[in-house]
C-alpha cells in the first residue's frame, strides 16, 4: 500500500506555457477509487479568473497558431503521439490509480490516445476541402477549413486520455487554441497528457488547462464570449445545461452525452461468444462507458439459456484493485457512483428478478475501495426505469422478447442512440439490423464497446446534438467552412442566370 502519512504531490494549472498556481489558492484531492486513503494527487481549484488568464493566453498565441502550416502542426501531434507512446505503462498505471480503470483497459485508453494523436497528425497533410467545376466558365470553386479560434475542452473521467485527445487533438491540428478542464476525478491524467504536449513543443498559450469543478471552471469557460466553440463528454443533464448556456451566444458545440446500449440476442446467435461480449461491454470499465452495455434484448427462447450462462461467469468476476493484472472488474469512480448504482438496483427490485450481484462488495483489502458486484437482473420489460435510463456502473437489464421485430422495436425504444450490436448468425437478420437498429454505432456479432479513432464516434437521439467525434468527422467540430470562387472570366458573371 502507498505510504498514507507522505503527503500528496501538488500540481498546478498551465496557463500561457507556465505552470501556476490558482489565483485564489484553493486546492482539491484526487483520490484512488480502490483504496480512498491512497491520495493520487492535489490540485488546483480553479475559478473564473484562471479561465479568464486561461482564455486571453489562448486568444494571444492564437493568431500565430494559425498561421503556422498545418503539416507543421501535425508535426508536433506526431512528437505527442510518439512521447504519449513512451510514456504508456507509466500513465496507464496513474489512470488506474486515480480512476480505478483495470491496468489493461487503461492501457487501451492510453493507445486510444496515441491512435487519434497519430490519425489527427496526418490531417496536418490532409484536411480536405472540396475544389469542384462552378456552373460558369472560367470561375475556380473550391472549400476549404478555417481554424474557429478558442476551442473550451470539457472532459469526464471515464477515458481521462483518450476523450481529452480526441477533442485535443482534431481542434490543434485545424489550427485552434485551447482551454481545457477535465473532469475533478481525473486530474492527473489530464496533467500529465498537458506535460507531454509541453515536452512535444507546442508553444505557450496553444494548450492550457484549467483545473477545478463544473461551477467554477466549466461555466466560466461556456459563458466565455471569447471561447467560440466548445466539446463536451459527459451526462445528458449537463450537456443540456450547457446547450442552453452556450446557445444563447450562439457557440458551436458538440456534446456526447448518455446512452442505454442494447445488445440483441437472436435464437440463432452464438451463444457462447454473446456471452463474451455481453460481459465484456456490461462490467468492463465496471459499466462506466458511454457505450457500455446495459440492456440485453434476447429472443425468448434462448433467454433462460442465456442469463444462466452471464449468472454462471458474472458471479465470478473478479473485483479488486485494477493494478493487480488478475483483478477483472475494478471500482466505480467514487462515492456518489455508489450510490448511485443502489439506488437503480433498488429500483431493479420491483421490475425484475435479481439474477446475480445487488450490493457493494467490502471484503478484506476492497474496504476502503467503491466496489459493486456485477449485477444483472431479468424479465424487465422495455420500458422499466432500469431499462430505460443510464445508471453508469455494472447492472445488466435482461429483456426478453419474442423475435426480430420485436427486439429492434425494444433496442430502439430508449431515447438515447449511441450504440447497439445484434448476435445472429444469419446474414440477412445481420444486414436488416445494420440498417434498423438507430444508433451512432453498431456491432454484429460484438458488444457495444471497443470503437476504433479512425471512425466517427457518437450517437443519436439525445446522445448527443449531431456532432461527432473521431474520424476525419471531428474536423468538423472544430472549423469553420469557407467556399471561395476565383472568376478568371474577367467579366460579370451571374450565378443562376448568366449560365440559363
Ligand atoms: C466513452 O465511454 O465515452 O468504444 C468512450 C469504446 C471506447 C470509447 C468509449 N473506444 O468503448
């Protein structure tokens, strides 16, 4: 165990190239998940006048930002990607001691950070815009993408690397400037992503981070009238506060909010491999993804079949510290997590049979830790509360259904869209669900995690307000379009009449 008495290390904010203190030097802990007397890290609480500072460095270094070639650009996010790619066991295990993430999925976090540093690096060289024929003769019409200015990067916990990367690195490349405040549980990461962009050489002024909570750093940076565009990952609730307040200034923003991922189970599916990938995306990350499985639509029958297969290995996860490399399932982020997964599972009580799981778990070394048994109950119907709304941890509605149309109509029936996957073994049932299930992402014969930077990622209904991140889509966040005609005629020419 970490000595407890030594006392927490002290990071600061990176305004303008430097590291500070807040202005009014209040701080706040970061603590392990797994063992709450283990202290990861003190930070600075942030407020309104270190956005501010944070805003006007960024607003300062933008003009020459902009005007430095994006191949250059996309230079220095390579040198990121590469030193991120060194420096992966040692950020991997901060990850896991500060948000409790099992080692070997904070090691993808980590890769899924170097992926889209590496992708976004080569937008430097592509960043594509559209040169078409005009409808006149001797007119040149092409597009191209124009950097927007001050991009305000607001981060969750859950992939401390990744997501700040992913919103990081499309906005630098297209040339803009940065204030970034990542989310109270995961401090570190953020910080130690921002020291690898100081060492990759971004000049002062291009990245600045800011941390602190919501209400003091995050609506600072929305209410902003110099920040133009902001990207937020987080739940529904504060995306649609944050919609509210940005829109009345009219900002550009992307939000990737809630989901209520489905997997469909066919009587034709492999069972076994259903098995695994239910697992997989319903407890891994302990059901702390956006994209995390929490509802299983299973033909009636192969249902019972089924939940006695996930009862059999569900019980058996192992839960523990995610630094010990056995450990399976590892805490949820922190108390009010807890608390409220219990709350659902009561709810889960009185809409369906409790199958396995239900309660925290404190045994010996997992006593100071947040841990929650993987928890699945069954015969819920679509629209139960546990069925219908994101708790974010480890509790797996089992909804049975009778066929094709009736699993996609129960998929479907939630008002979140981010992604969603079908067992079968059929082609054609494969192909029909591709096209009807209304999700962001779909898998066949996967779970719903495991989204690769190359495609874009979001969802639709209320995960989301159209935007989506990774894929040469996140570009799109962050720049502004220009169409630019070049008449050559050397005469007036009309469009729409001249040409008749
Ligand atoms: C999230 O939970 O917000 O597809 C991101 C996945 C990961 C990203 C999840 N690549 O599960």
């Amino acid at each position: 165990m970490t000595d407890v008495a030594a006392p927490p290390t002290t990071y600061q904010l990176y305004i303008a190239g430097r590291w500070v203190d807040a202005v009014d030097g209040r701080t706040f802990d970061s603590v392990n998940p797994a063992d709450t007397r283990d202290v990861v890290g003190r930070f600075q609480a942030g407020g309104p006048a270190d956005v501010a500072m944070a805003t006007r460095a960024a607003d300062t270094a933008s003009a020459a930002w902009r005007a430095t070639p994006a191949p250059k650009r996309g230079e220095l996010l390579y040198r990121f990607g590469a030193l991120l790619a060194d420096n992966k066991e040692r950020v991997a295990r901060a990850m896991t001691r500060e948000m409790g993430k099992v080692l070997a999925e904070a090691r993808g976090d980590v890769q899924e950070g170097i992926d889209i540093a590496f992708l976004m690096a080569g937008e430097g060289r592509r960043m594509f815009g559209d040169t078409v024929p005009s409808e006149l003769p001797d007119k040149w019409a092409m597009s191209i993408r124009q950097p927007i200015g001050v991009a305000g990067i607001v981060t969750p916990w859950n992939f401390p690397v990744a997501i700040p990367c992913w919103k990081l690195m499309p906005a630098l490349v297209a040339g803009n400037t940065v204030v970034f405040k990542p989310a109270s549980d995961a401090p570190l990461c953020a910080t130690l992503v921002v020291e690898l962009l100081e060492q990759a050489g971004f000049p002062p002024g291009v990245v600045n981070l800011v941390t602190g909570t919501g209400a003091d750093v995050g609506d600072a940076i929305v209410d902003s009238p110099d920040i133009p565009v902001i990207s937020f990952t987080g739940s529904s609730a504060t995306g649609k506060a944050i919609a509210e307040r940005a829109g009345r200034r009219l900002k550009r923003l992307s939000l990737e909010l809630g989901g209520k991922n489905a997997v469909v189970v066919l009587r034709d599916a492999d069972l076994d491999l259903a098995v695994d990938g239910i697992l997989w995306s319903a407890f891994g990350t302990t059901g702390q993804r956006c994209t995390a499985c929490s509802r299983v639509v299973a033909d009636r029958a192969i249902a019972e079949e089924l939940v006695a297969r996930l009862e059999t290995r569900a019980s058996r996860l192992r839960l523990g510290s995610g630094l010990d490399e056995t450990v399976e399932v590892g805490p949820l982020v922190n108390a009010a997590a807890v608390e409220k997964v219990e709350r659902y599972v009561e709810i889960g009580r009185g809409e369906g049979e409790l199958v396995t799981g239900g309660a925290t778990v404190r045994d010996g070394d997992l006593a100071h830790g947040h841990f929650f048994a993987p928890t699945i109950f069954t015969g819920v119907e679509p629209m139960r509360r546990i069925a219908q709304e994101e708790i974010f941890g480890p509790v797996l509605s089992v909804i049975p259904v009778d066929g094709y149309d009736e699993a996609i109509s129960a998929a479907n029936g939630v008002r979140y869209g981010l992604s969603a996957s079908i067992f079968s073994r059929d082609v054609n049932t494969a192909f029909r669900a591709m096209r009807d299930l209304d999700a962001g992402i779909v898998y066949v014969n996967a779970g719903t995690t495991g989204a690769e930077t190359h495609l874009p990622f979001g969802g639709w209904k209320e995960t989301g307000n159209g935007h989506r991140e990774a894929g040469h889509a996140a570009l799109d966040t962050f720049t502004e379009w220009k169409s630019i005609y070049v008449d050559y005629s050397g005469k007036l020419q009309r469009a729409q009449i001249d040409n008749q």
